[in-house]
C-alpha cells in the first residue's frame, strides 16, 4: 500500500471517528426516562385522570342512546 493509500484510508477513519463523536450515544438516543420518574409518573397520572373522564363521558352517551332507544316508538317495516 503506498503511503498516499494509507494517508486517504486514514483521514477516512478519522472522518469516520469525529463523525460517530458527534452523533449521540446509542444509550442517549433510547434513553426514554430523560425526564425523570416522578415527572413521567405525574404526567401518567393526568393521562389516567383524561382516559377516565373520557370512560365516564362514554358511558353516559351510550346510557342516553340506549334510553332513547326504549322511547321511540316502534319502527312499522313498511316505513325507513
């Protein structure tokens, strides 16, 4: 290998070297807990309050559907 070969493969592994330098870290770049357990549980806990809500908000809608189901009178098949 000429010394010019070497030169071009070593100022490729260097490039190489400070590219991977600049980039984060593979446990950086999966680290999902950045914020701290006690943030992440909080925010956990206003989700689960949201979904809750949510559950109730659900519930209530099908109850009122169901009753106005057992109002309405029955539907003739003659008639859409």
């Amino acid at each position: 290998m000429s010394s010019n070969g070497h030169d071009t493969s070593m100022r490729a592994a260097l490039a190489t070297a400070e590219a991977a330098a600049s980039r984060p870290s593979p446990a950086d770049r999966f680290n999902i807990d950045r914020e701290g357990p006690a943030k992440r549980a909080g925010k956990l806990r206003a989700l689960q309050q949201r979904l809750q809500k949510l559950n109730e908000y659900c519930d209530e809608a099908v109850a009122e559907i169901r009753a106005s189901l057992d109002r309405a009178p029955p539907r003739s098949e003659g008639h859409l």
